[in-house]
C-alpha cells in the first residue's frame, strides 16, 4: 500500500516540479536611462525562461524611442514603477535607472515581495547597500547584481585554478577595466547625463569600472573583507569630465595578499582582464574565452581556451531564473547580495581614500 501511494505523490511531484520549469520568469523592467537596457531585448525575445510584461519609465520621450527602436508593444510601458509592479505582478525586476535609484526601486519591489536584479554597482554608498540587504532580508527577496565578466568563460577557469590551488597561496591579483570614456564611445545623453553625475553614479571612473574588480577579488577571496583599501582617482580630462574622476587605482590588502584595480575612462582600447598571481603559477585572462596560464615546473606559459559556462551559469536571464526556481543558491556568487556587499565596502572605501588621501581601515559589517 505503501509503494502505491508514493508513486501518484512521487508523479505529482515531477508534474508539478515541470511545469514551474517551464512556466517563464515574469520581469519588468524599471529604467531606461542606463544603456545596458539595450542589450535586454533581443535575448528576453529569444529565452523561454523569462515573460517581459512591463517597462517603467518616467520620461514618456526615451521610452517611445525604446518602443520604436525594439518594436515594443505600447501597452507594456508604465511612467509609475509602483503602478506597475502593482498591475503586472512579476517574479522580478531589472534595474537599469541610475544607480543612485537602486535603493528606492529595489525596496518597492521587496516590499511587494519581487526580487531585483540590478546593473552594476549595487549602490552609490555603503549605506544604501545595508538598506538594500535589509529589505531583502525583511521581504525574503533575491537581490543579484548584474556584471558582464560573470559570464566571462576565462574568469571561471581563472577562478578554478586558483581555487584548486594550482597557482599556490593567492599572492597578488591586477584587475583592468574600462574604455576610451564615456563621450568618447557615444553613450547616450540620457546615459552620460548620470554617469557623470557624482551623486547619481557615486564617482566616475572609480565606480563605473573598479567595481568589476571588487567583484572579483571578493569571489577570489571568498567573500573576506580586506584589512585596508588605498585609493587615488585622477581627472585627466576636466573638459570633458569636470564633476568627477576619469582613472584612479585602488590597492585593496588583505592578510598575505593585494588587489591592485584600475579602472578608468582613458584606455586607448576597451578593455576587461585580470592578472592572477600565487606563489607558484599565474593566470591572466585575455578575453571572455582565453587565458595564458604558467603552473609550477612549467618553463613558458599556456595559452588555454577556458571551457564553455555550463547552462545557467551562461547569462544573467538564465542564472535568474535559474536562482528564482531554486536551481542555483547564490551565497558566494559574483551576483549574490553578500559578494557585492563587501564589493561596495571596498568602493566606499576607495572613495573616501581618494578624497582624504588616508587609507581606509575595514572591518566585516555586522551580520
């Protein structure tokens, strides 16, 4: 009797488990004033795991160039994110407004129980991120943070070796990201106008591109929180950037080991790699797909094409929907709220050091 009844129960729960499998995520999105929205809307056509069912953006003109541009349904944009969220009542938002809006939108969508995926960073100041992971906390929500190197094969791979201990005790790790600039690679005005904005993006150069590197060495570091972070950020083009910093490094120390990020609007190229260094080997990714590796007893480097990420692991509507189903925990992610946590310690910090010339002391943030 027993066997009989576990099989119905056992199919209903296989029926059940595939058709929230194949139910999509339903997202809207809140903003269109960060350029990254542009890229959404070819892959949120083309997944069958997300429904986009709503747009909020106040300014009705950047909007309808978004509904032309995309051939988007009209009847899918909202100028009120609370009358939308209110009305269409997704699993998730997406989050492209300044990144001075995180807070106030990510807070809405908790309080209705929606979880929140925003571009990158997390937020202007530490903390706005504490009332970020706050609200989480109280509403039991996913808030994840959207970075392009997540999805990078060659981080991975870096990541694995490093963690396999195949380049030693982790030593030093050089992070370089950033492009021409802003203007100089014909951002949008709606895009530049807040960019640029020390209040609206938190700096300039230092923010836009140092937090990539945070990310990372956080996801190296397993989440610790360095002992110190030292800062200088330079405006090597006032002209064009007169309210904030277009290049800066930042020197994070930890026990035994240093980040050195450098970010910056004054690359003669684009450019998103990292330097790994242990005390046996080094691995320094290329590009998304390609590192050159140098291991103990080695006498040159490697050039190595990084394994394909697997499934969900492949991009951030896959990884979302994946976390939203429960597939995927994200303690310890590049995208989880407790990486980007310490990740916005390390640029508040950074902040400050630039501004004061000191350098920073750190502790972890109370749990």
């Amino acid at each position: 009797m027993k066997l009989r009844s576990f099989f119905p129960a056992a199919l209903l729960a296989l029926a059940v488990a595939s058709a929230q499998a194949a139910t999509p995520v339903r997202v809207v999105i809140v903003g269109l004033v960060h350029d990254h929205a542009r890229g959404l809307f070819g892959p949120l056509a083309k997944n069958a795991n997300m429904q986009l069912v709503g747009i909020a953006e106040p300014d009705t003109a950047l909007a309808a160039r978004y509904a032309e541009q995309f051939h988007l349904d009209r009847k899918l944009f909202f100028t009120d994110t609370a009358v939308m969220l209110d009305q269409t009542h997704p699993d998730a938002v997406l989050v492209y407004t300044s990144i001075a809006d995180h807070r106030k939108v990510i807070e809405a969508a908790a309080q209705r129980g929606i979880a929140s995926m925003v571009e990158k960073p997390l937020a202007t100041n530490i903390a706005d991120a504490r009332a970020i992971r706050a609200a989480a906390r109280a509403h039991h929500v996913q808030v994840l943070v959207n970075y392009e190197t997540t999805w990078y094969a060659s981080n991975a791979e870096a990541y694995r070796l490093a963690n396999a201990g195949k380049l030693g005790t982790l030593r030093r790790v050089v992070v370089h990201d950033g492009h021409e600039g802003p203007k100089e690679i014909g951002v949008s005005p709606d895009f530049l106008g807040w960019l640029t904005d020390p209040e609206k993006n938190g700096a300039g150069a230092m923010f836009d591109f140092g937090c990539y590197g945070a990310d990372l060495m956080t996801w190296l570091m397993h989440g610790q929180t360095p002992l110190s972070v030292t800062a200088v950020a330079l405006t090597d083009k006032p002209e064009t950037y007169p309210k904030v910093d277009d290049d800066a490094t930042i020197i994070i120390r930890y026990a035994g080991a240093q980040a050195v990020l450098q970010p910056s609007w004054n690359w003669p190229f684009s450019r998103k790699d990292m330097e790994i260094y242990g005390a046996t080997g080094y691995a320094i990714t290329e590009a998304a797909d390609h590192l050159r590796v140098r291991l103990a007893g080695e006498n040159a480097e490697t050039e190595v094409a990084a394994p394909a990420l697997a499934g969900a692991q492949q991009s951030s509507l896959d990884y979302l929907a994946a976390v939203l189903r429960g597939d995927i925990k994200p303690d310890g992610d590049l995208s989880s709220l407790e990486t980007n946590m310490v990740a916005m310690q390390i640029l508040d910090a950074a902040r400050e050091s630039a501004k004061t010339g000191r350098t920073i002391d750190l502790k972890p943030l109370p749990r």
